[in-house]
C-alpha cells in the first residue's frame, strides 16, 4: 500500500516537472516571438509556437494571455500561408480565455477583420474593426487605435458608403498627427472617391500620397482605374503597367490586366492571350484557392457567434464568480466582526479606565477621611484624657462633688462628656447608676473611688463595672477603651 501511494506521488512530481518545463520553453519561444515582433518581423518556426500552443493548452485559465498570444503568433503564421480555417480557429481560441492585454486582443480582432473583408463579409469585417478599436482605446494606444478606425474607413469606403467613411476619416485627420495613419486615411479617401466615381478627387488623394513618398501599388491601381473611366488610356496603361510590375496582391494583378487588355492597343493579340491567361490563373488557382479557406473560416466564425457558449465555459465562469462572491462575503463580515470587536474593546478598554479613575479617587477620599477621622479621634482622646486628669486633680472634687453639679463640671470640662452621657441615656438598657458609673469610668476613677462616691461596696462595684460592660457589649476590662471610642466615635 505504501509504495502504491509512493509511486503515486512520484508520478504526479514527475508530470509537475514535465508540465513546467513544457509551459517554461513556451514561455521562452513566445519572449522570442515578442522581440521578432518589436522589429517588425513575424515568428516563423511553426513547430516551436505550435508546441507552445499544446503545452498551455490544458494551463489556459491559469495563463490566460501566454495562451492568447501563442494562438495569436500561430493563428497570424497560418495565414500567412494561407491556412485561413486553421488561423481563424486559432484566433477564436485566443478570445475564449479572460485575457486583460488588450493591445493583444486588438491585434486579434484587427486578423478577423481583415479575413473578413476579404472573405466580402463588409458587416462582420466592421464589427471585428470596431472592437479592435475599442480594444486599443482601452490599452490607451492611440497610434493602433486610428489605425483601427483606419480599417473601419476602408470597409465603408469599399461599399461606397461615402458618408459614414469621410466622417470616420475625418476624426482620424482632426486627432492623430502620425504620418503612417494620415496616408492611410489618405489612401482609404482616394479608394472612396474612385468608388464613388469622383475621379478627379481620387487622382488628387494619390497625388498627395506620392508627395509623402507612398509608392504602394494600391493607389497606382486607383489612378489607373480613375483615369481609364476618364478615357486617359496613356496614364492608365502607365499606372496599371507598374501594378502589375510590383504588387503582390492577385487581386489587384487581376485588375490591373483588365485595364490593360481595354486600353493597351499596342499588344498584339498573343499578348492579349497570355495576360488572359495570367489572369485566368490568378483568378482560378489564387483567389478561388483562397476564397475556399476564407469561407471555412466565416463559418467558423459564424459558429462561434451563434453557437451557445459551452457548458464548461458556463460552468467555470459561474463556479469563478461565487467563489469570487463568498470570498468576499466572507472578508466583508470579517472586516465588520473584527471591527465591532475592536470598537467594543476600546469601550470596555475606555469604560474600565472611567471605573479604574473613580475607584482610585473614591479610594484616595476614603483615605483621607480615614486619615483625617485617625487624627480627630486621636486630638480627642488627649482631649478626653487631659480633661479627665484635670477634673481627677481638681483639689475640691471630692470635697463639693455631688451629683446635681457633676453634669456643669462635666460640661465645663468636655462637651463630649455630655454627649456621651446622652448617648448612654438613649441605651434603654442602662439604668441612672450604671451611666453614673460609666461617667466616673471614663474619667479614670478607680474601685475605692467610685465606692466613695456610689452607694456600692468596693468589691459590688466590680460586679456592677462587669453587669454594664456587658449590657455594652464588651468587658469590664476594656469598657474605658470602649467609652472613649463611643465618645469620640
């Protein structure tokens, strides 16, 4: 069992491994593809792109745009050798992931427009040239962008649509400043008024074009088609003699010789017969050769518009964005329980300082009071204890003491003395002899003397000390103690 689950793993490493060599040579071959395409060449090793086509195959939704590009440079290598079923394919392919490099999907779209237009689908060819430019407008690249609006030009100008082509031109003319896109827009303007069979303006758009060093066989063709309408045969034969001279297009050479088997009297009738014959050739071998793939790739591409998106597709983009959904349900809540949390501590935090500050000054009142009731009942007990010496030294206290007087000298001595006495008056429990007695306690007289002065014996007056210490609630040998607190308490 353990090896089984070891073999197991080592399998998966080992397509780990081959899977992220296989994704880092294609990585490698579309970074070549990309220097080959800053300088203006196209990547041409059709096994190498292909091979990097299959290896971020099954890694597509991982590497959305390294699997666009590759299908881009492999869709743009077909139809260069006129693959244009396969090219198509490759392209759609390029636009089933969710790539965000839009100059790479402006490119794209910029392919479908051109084997569109020249597949004669005018209404797709637009459309495909209308996302272009909104792709390059939301990459912010203006140059790619008016050359985009260039193309949308030039299909309304192919259908002779002079109004929708001149106002799109003339938002390129107004905006841009770049010398490519001003001839372009040019050259789309003189196909337009030769269409439209303003002739003259045509002739005049070329003659603009030469003066900013164009040399492309499209506007010779334009001035040979102007001028043969307008019967200037020499002119025309001139011009359509250099189309056929330097263009690579069939379709022009196609043209080109019909002006000329019109308008060249001078060839003879062998040469009539062979320039019939080229032409016979380009139009059955090159164009029809490419119009049969140009219609596999419309159909292609009318499937994929119309066809409904595939269950998986479906499937993914709904799983992708409920997860994307709870994720952020999830940090949503998280962020609010974390901040309740922290806003409710800082008002535990706040409310148990409040409570921590009260506690510590009621504490440090309390303090106070005590330390200040300390030091009172400390004054008055030497108050107690200094009046109750003098009242002892008194030289005629024994001699006039009795008790019709003792409250006035008692008054005259403390008032707590007559506060206490009241206090001991309110107790129910003691009679006029026992708060006598406690009177003469808390001055300090001892047995012998409170005998002389109560109608008890010396030793009674033990029994007597301990019968209201007890009513008191403490003993005969603490009641002073006890007095004085009650005194001063």
């Amino acid at each position: 069992m353990i090896q089984k689950y070891i073999n197991i793993i080592s399998l998966s490493l080992l397509i780990f491994l081959v899977s992220c060599k296989s994704i880092n040579d294609a990585k490698h071959t579309l970074s070549e593809a990309d220097s080959l395409r800053v300088e203006g060449v196209l990547y041409n090793d059709s096994a190498a792109i292909s091979s990097a086509v299959e290896a971020l195959t099954p890694f597509r939704h991982l590497y959305p745009t390294d699997y666009a590009k590759a299908n881009y440079y492999y869709g743009r290598l077909l139809r260069e050798h006129g693959n244009q079923a396969e090219a198509m394919r490759c392209f759609i392919n390029a636009l089933h992931v969710f790539s965000h490099d839009y100059n790479l999907l402006g490119k794209i779209y910029c392919n479908i427009s051109i084997m569109c237009s020249l597949a004669q689908s005018d209404k797709l060819a637009y459309d495909m040239s209308e996302k272009s430019a909104n792709c390059f407008l939301k990459a912010k690249n203006e140059i790619a962008y008016f050359y985009a609006l260039n193309d949308m030009a030039y299909i309304k100008a192919a259908n002779g649509e002079k109004a929708e082509a001149l106002k799109i031109i003339s938002e390129i003319e107004k905006s841009c400043n770049n010398d490519g896109v001003i001839i372009k827009s040019l050259e789309n303007k003189s196909i337009l008024y030769q269409i439209c069979q303003q002739y003259d303006s045509a002739i005049y758009c070329v003659n603009q074009l030469q003066k900013k060093g164009y040399t492309e066989p499209t506007g010779m063709l334009v001035k040979a088609q102007s001028y043969s309408h307008q019967n200037n045969t020499d002119s025309a034969i001139c011009y359509a003699t250099q189309v056929m001279k330097y263009s690579n297009s069939p379709n022009d050479k196609y043209n080109a010789l019909y002006i000329l088997s019109h308008n060249d009297s001078t060839l003879n009738k062998d040469s009539i017969l062979k320039l019939t014959s080229d032409r016979e050739d380009i139009h059955n071998y090159e164009i029809d050769k490419r119009k049969i793939q140009l219609a596999k790739a419309m159909q292609i591409l009318q499937y994929e518009m119309t066809a409904k998106p595939h269950i998986w597709r479906i499937t993914f983009i709904v799983i992708i964005t409920l997860s994307l959904l709870i994720v952020c349900a999830i940090a949503l809540k998280a962020k609010h329980y974390r901040s309740k949390v922290i806003d409710e501590t800082k008002q535990e935090i706040k409310k148990q300082t409040i409570i921590r500050k009260e506690q510590q000054f009621l504490e440090e009142k309390t303090n106070n009071l005590i330390s200040q009731k300390v030091a009172i009942q400390k004054q008055l007990k030497l108050e107690i204890d200094a009046n109750c010496a003098a009242l002892v030294a008194s030289k005629n206290f024994y001699k006039d003491f009795c008790w019709r007087n003792f409250e006035d000298m008692c008054d005259r001595a403390n008032r707590l003395f007559m506060m206490l006495a009241n206090k001991l008056k309110q107790k129910n429990t003691l009679s006029e002899t026992e708060i006598r007695l406690c009177m003469l306690v808390i001055i300090g007289f001892n047995r012998n003397e409170i005998s002389s002065i109560l109608p008890y014996a010396k030793n009674s007056i033990g029994k007597l000390k301990n019968t209201t210490a007890k009513k008191l609630g403490t003993n005969g040998k603490e009641l002073r103690d006890f007095l004085i607190k009650m005194a001063i308490g």
